[in-house]
C-alpha cells in the first residue's frame, strides 16, 4: 500500500480503539467465572480479541489462534485447567515463539502438556484437569503474558498459587492490570516485591466496561511531534486508567506535547520546545510497547538517546529491535542495538524526500511507528498494511481523516 501525506492536515480529531489487553483478560476471567452472565462493554475488536473470544464460544478440538500471542498464552493455562484433550496452534511465526517457560511452570503444577513439534514452541497437545496449585518459581525477564496467564487460572487451582518472580522484570504494568482486573471479579490477589499471591476463589463476573486503549494513543503522540501539529483531539479516552501506557503523557510531554481531559477525551497541543528536558538514557522495561513510537519520533527530531530495557523485544511479534534498526536505516539513521538497550548515534538525514518501502514483519506495531514517516519522505510503500488489524483495525482510517491518502 503506498501511504501519501497531505499538504496540511485540516481534520484535527481521531479514535482509538479499546484495550485488547484487558479485553483478552476480561474473556479469560468471564470463562472462568462462576457467574459468567455479565456483559463486557466496548470489547476490542482488534483481531487477537476476535479470536481469542470466538475460540473459547466454540471450544474446538483444535484451537488456531493464527498470529494472536496473547490468546496462545492465555489459553495455554485456559487449557490446562479445562477437562479433555485439546490442540493449541497457531500461524508460522507462532511456531517460532518459545512458550517453555509457562509449559515448564503448569507442568510444575500437574499439567499435562505434549509439544507436537518443536520443543519449547508451538503447537501444544494439552490434556486438560484439574490442579492442585501451590507454589512455583518463573522467570519474569521474557514476558509478563507468561505470568499474567499463570495468574488468571490461579484462583480456580485448588491450593491457589503462590508466584515468585525471578530475574529482571519486565513489563510490571501489565501484572497490575491483570491483579486489578482479577480483583475487581472476586479474586483475592496479593503482589508484594517478587511474590504475587493469590487465594482459591470464585470469580463473579458482572458487566465491565472496556479502557480506550493507550499503546494505541502512542502513535498520535508520535504524530503530534513529528506533524508539529497544534491540536489533536483522541475521542473517549480517559484521564483514569490502570495502562502502563499511560507513560505516553509523561514522556511526549518533554518533547512539547501537552495533554489535557475533558468529558470529551484525550486533547493533545503541542509547541515546539526552545530545549528537550529530557534524560538521554530512558529505560522502557516497563512500557515496551512504547519504544517503537518513541523510537521514530526520535530519530525524526534527531534527538540521539540510549533506550534501555529492550531484551524483551526480541520475543514480540518479530525482534522490534532489529526491525527498527533495518528500517530506519532506510531513513539514514543509525542504531546500535545489543540485547538490552538500542542507541541512537545518528538521526533522520536532512531533507529527505525520497520513497521508502517499509517492512512491517507481521507486527502492527512496526507498520503504525513508521507511518508517519511519510510526513518527512513524502510517500512509503507498506508492505502487509493488514498487520494492523492485530491491535487497531481502523488505523489506517483514522490517518485518511487526518488528510493521508492510500493507494494499492
């Protein structure tokens, strides 16, 4: 799809989508609960939440959850606890993502999982009982879904479970949420230091509505800086939220975003900063999902930076790091990545007007960094431009709004 950028952008309002990560935990929790009737309100239509929801409706033998990582790990412990034998798989790439880690934390606990090809990948063979529970230790370096699955089923092991995290944590937030989230249905979850506690419990599911979603209000953050666009308004969101991503305000607001609610939602101003107050080492351990926007926005302002707290990255959708470097290097910037840090050392070459073509590499998040990128070359060509529908399948939409036009 070749992107163009307008000559001005007139329409000053877009829309986000809601959370699919509390969408797929809220799914999860509602399976599970003893009272399961309630509704949940603004449900993600993002694809990962389309599938995860219609696969636990259907209960098939074989469960393919396609691109969709977080319905995989949150079923594997789904699964794990749910009577009969089942097959969990997934695309290609999904076949590429280890899962030994939460397959080597449920067998701890009496599950019985088979791999049907791979070891440590997918796809899983899964015969489903019931757990005993207790007390288990996992690395929480890699992903905080591993953990956040282990916790959704905790409150129906007999024995409740006690998780003690071990190496550098990543992605914190998404713990919270998913202890908030849990308690808010009945579960009695404690989170001290390097302990996450959680009690044999009932879940009892009434209607929840759904949080706009803020990795999502990334992207127009990154487009305010990039456009230096006055005014931007994100419908709904809202100022109370229990994101991570929330970090978003924190962070843009050095470089001279401006954020401001109303019952309205979300209304971004930006001024151009005489001087960026802002630390030249940042660490995104917490908000990975965050470094692909802030990353280009960067490297547009050529403000040069060392991102720490990236090791994660390499198990997302593709390894974002890499995928970062090779294609702003088509920009003339220059990174440095190593395991757990990226370093900028050059940023985007002035006056550049040249066509790029863009390699999403199955990740939604790579294709929404880097399209406004057409704001300085003018034109991209993307390849997949689909990705997005993993997380907000009317992206591309909203950028037309704003005066963008697309073309096969």
């Amino acid at each position: 799809m070749r992107l163009s950028a307008p000559n001005s952008i007139n329409e000053a309002a877009v829309e986000v989508p809601s959370s699919k990560s509390i969408s797929n935990r809220l799914l999860i929790i509602k399976a599970l609960s003893d009272s399961g009737l309630g509704e949940i309100t603004n449900l993600s239509r993002a694809q990962d939440t389309i599938v995860l929801a219609q696969l636990l409706t259907e209960m098939p033998a074989v469960f393919d959850v396609g691109h969709a990582g977080t319905a995989f790990r949150f079923l594997t412990g789904y699964l794990a606890i749910t009577k009969g034998e089942h097959i969990l798989t997934g695309s290609d790439r999904m076949k590429l993502r280890p899962i030994s880690l939460l397959v080597d934390a449920l067998k701890t606990l009496g599950a019985e999982i088979q791999y049907l090809e791979k070891e440590g990948f997918p796809p899983l063979k899964i015969n489903g009982k019931e757990l005993i529970g207790g007390q288990i230790e996992i690395d929480s370096s890699v992903s905080s879904q591993f953990i956040s699955a282990l916790m959704l089923i905790a409150p129906k092991l007999k024995n409740g479970l006690e998780i003690k995290l071990t190496g550098s944590k990543v992605s914190v937030p998404y713990l919270k949420m998913t202890a908030e989230l849990m308690h808010n249905c009945g579960a009695n979850v404690g989170f001290k230091g390097d302990v996450i506690s959680i009690t044999k419990s009932d879940y009892y599911f009434d209607s929840m509505e759904v949080e706009y979603d803020w990795s999502a209000v990334s992207f127009w953050y990154e487009l305010v800086v990039i456009a230096q666009l006055p005014y931007l308004h994100i419908a709904n969101v809202k100022q109370i939220s229990i994101q991570g991503d929330k970090r978003v305000i924190e962070l843009f607001s050095s470089f001279g975003v401006a954020s401001t609610f109303d019952e309205t939602g979300l209304h971004l101003r930006y001024s151009k900063p005489k001087e960026i107050n802002c630390p030249r080492i940042l660490d995104f351990k917490e908000t990975p999902d965050l470094v692909q926007p802030f990353l280009a926005m960067a490297a547009v302002i050529g403000f040069t930076i060392v991102i720490s707290g990236t090791h994660n990255l390499q198990f997302k959708e593709t390894n974002r790091a890499q995928a970062m470097k090779n294609e702003l290097s088509k920009f003339g910037v220059l990174l440095d990545v190593s395991d757990d840090s990226i370093l900028m050392m050059q940023g985007l070459k002035e006056n550049f007007h040249t066509l790029v073509n863009i390699e999403t590499y199955q990740d939604h998040r790579m294709a929404m960094a880097l399209a406004p990128l057409a704001l300085i070359s003018g034109e991209l060509d993307i390849e997949n431009p689909e990705v997005v529908e993993k997380s907000y399948p009317d992206y591309w939409h909203q950028l037309q709004k704003l005066g963008f036009k697309l073309s096969r």
